[in-house]
C-alpha cells in the first residue's frame, strides 16, 4: 500500500513538473512574437503550444480587447546616448571663449 502511496506522489510530481514547463514554454511562444509588452499577460491555454495560428488570435483579439499591453519600441533618435560629431549643437567653450573676449 505504502509503495502505491510512494508512486502516486511521484507521479503527482512530474505533472507539476510539467504543467510548470507548460506555461514556460507558453511564456516564451508569446514573447516571441513580440507584440506584447509583458508575456505573461496572456493568460495560459495549452491549445496554443500546439497552434501558433489559435496563439496569434488569442494574441491579437487581447490587444484589440486591452491596446495599452502592446509592446512599445522606440526607434530613431531619442536625444539619448553617444551620437557622431557634434550635430549643430552648442559649443559651450566657444561661448565662454566670445564673452570672456
């Protein structure tokens, strides 16, 4: 009886296992595809390992129903960070230089 008992928690033990790699993988198909900001916000159906096009749709009818969870990517020049050459911008020393003369 007791080795019965010993089996069955061991079983109960892989499908926790499982179901706990199941919705890893469901996190990573939908940060895949990168349309939303956090994967997790999708919640998790197993339909959707097996079919990217349900996962899409389910993706997509999410958006619609809730835009503000659409990732969000800026691109081009945001002022930010190393730029090449000065770029027309103010030359501090110049200034200083002209009044100081």
């Amino acid at each position: 009886m007791q080795e019965l008992r010993t089996e069955n928690a061991k079983y109960r033990d892989r499908a926790k296992n499982a179901d706990a790699l199941a919705q890893r993988l469901h996190a990573a198909l939908v940060e895949k595809t990168g349309k939303l900001a956090d994967p997790t916000d999708l919640p998790f159906d197993a339909e959707h390992l097996d079919d990217a096009d349900a996962l899409t749709e389910a993706i997509d009818a999410l958006l619609e129903a809730k835009p503000h969870l659409k990732s969000r990517r800026i691109t081009g020049d945001v002022g930010q960070g190393a730029t090449s050459g000065n770029g027309g911008g103010v030359d501090l020393a110049g200034l200083l230089r002209s009044a100081a003369g």
